[in-house]
C-alpha cells in the first residue's frame, strides 16, 4: 500500500522577487512532490522543480527532532 510522504524542496539556484524559494509538499513519491511544486510555481520557470539539478527533493522523517521545518527568508 502506497503512504504519502512529506517532501521539503528547495531551490538550489538565486531566488529572484516573486519567485518559490521552497515548498513542503504531501505526497505518495518525490516525482509527484516535484509536480505539485511545479503548480504553485510563481514567476520562475515551473520546469525548475522538476529537474534534481536545480532542485533539492528530500523526504522528511517524522521520527527527527522536534523544531521548525522550514524557515524561508530573504532580506531586503
């Protein structure tokens, strides 16, 4: 029986304005993690979290340390 996962992906490239930095995403596999980001895309190319050499896709364990998954800022 096939579970869903959380997957935290991540740019691996600049961020520029009004672009995704990064997305935690359910899902059964990373592939399909990796298609979901590729929907909330914003003005970066949506083909960037498809492919693993510009994108991190790193399923998240429950059974880690308790803390925040994911802090995404950028100063301006």
């Amino acid at each position: 029986m096939n579970e869903r996962k959380f997957y935290i992906l991540k740019r691996l490239e600049d961020v520029g304005y009004d672009e995704a930095a990064g997305f935690v995403v359910l899902a059964f596999t990373s592939k399909a993690a990796r298609r979901f980001a590729a929907r909330g895309a914003g003005d970066e190319d949506k083909q960037v979290w498809l492919e693993p050499l510009r994108t991190s896709c790193v399923e998240l364990h429950t059974n880690g340390p308790v803390g925040v998954v994911l802090r995404n800022f950028k100063a301006g």
